[in-house]
C-alpha cells in the first residue's frame, strides 16, 4: 500500500462530513479521502483503476482494542472526525457494506494504521482493495 500521509488533501466545505473541527467540537482527529480499487479487472499498466468510497469507517483505538467511532464518507470519498491524539486502525464498516466492498468473493478491506497528534487533524489518502484482478 502507499504511504497514507501525504500533503493537503482537502478543502474544507460545510457539509457534515466537514464541520469545522470535529463532531464532537475536537480540535484533532483524522481527514482525507477513500479509494477503493482495482474497479475494473482489465487496466493497462502504468493505469491505476481507483474510484471514491461512499460508506461508513469503523475507527479502532489500537491500545484499547475498542471501536470509538463510526463515521460516513461522502460522495467524494472525503470524511472529517474528530478524535482524541493517539494511534486508531481504520477500516470501512463491512457490516453495512456497500456494492462489491465486503460482500463474497471480494475480500474484506485491511485495516490501516494511522496516529493522531494533539491539536491538528491528520490528513490521509485511504486505499483499500476491492482484490479484483
């Protein structure tokens, strides 16, 4: 997978993925867009076949082992939540899956890491493999 960090991602708009700081009035937490792919099992080399994912993420503190929050994507794939500083796996929630993400035969999306540093939201591109080839 490539790197998750990477440089501003995102302009900030005033829909509900995009409060200005988090849900729960936070000042840290975790932004950015998610991409699901390969969607098209024929694509040229060099070709990257990656499209937005609208859905909801499962947010995990790692230390506690504890989901702490379920968060939908827009229709862009962008999503903004607030969290407390400290290091989460992040994921997209196969219990409610949406087309061809989680469901047979595709697998289920690996889990990424990421860490969140108190007083600043940490911007991240999210890839998560659809396993068509």
């Amino acid at each position: 997978m490539r790197a998750f960090l990477f440089a501003a991602l995102l302009v900030l708009a005033g829909c509900d993925a995009y409060g200005s700081g988090g849900s729960d009035g936070s000042d840290s937490g975790i932004e950015g867009q998610v991409l699901i792919g390969p969607v098209d099992p024929v694509q040229q080399v060099g070709q990257e076949s990656y499209v937005p994912y609208e859905g909801r993420l499962q947010f995990v503190d790692v230390p506690a082992r504890s989901t702490v929050r379920f968060f939908s994507t827009n229709t862009e794939g962008r999503f903004r939540v607030g969290l407390p500083a400290g290091s989460y796996q992040v994921t997209l929630d196969t219990d409610t899956p949406s087309e061809g993400i989680g469901q047979d035969p595709l697998p289920a999306p690996d889990p990424q890491m990421i860490a969140v540093t108190d007083g600043r939201y940490t911007e991240v591109e999210l890839r998560f493999d659809t396993g068509i080839r």
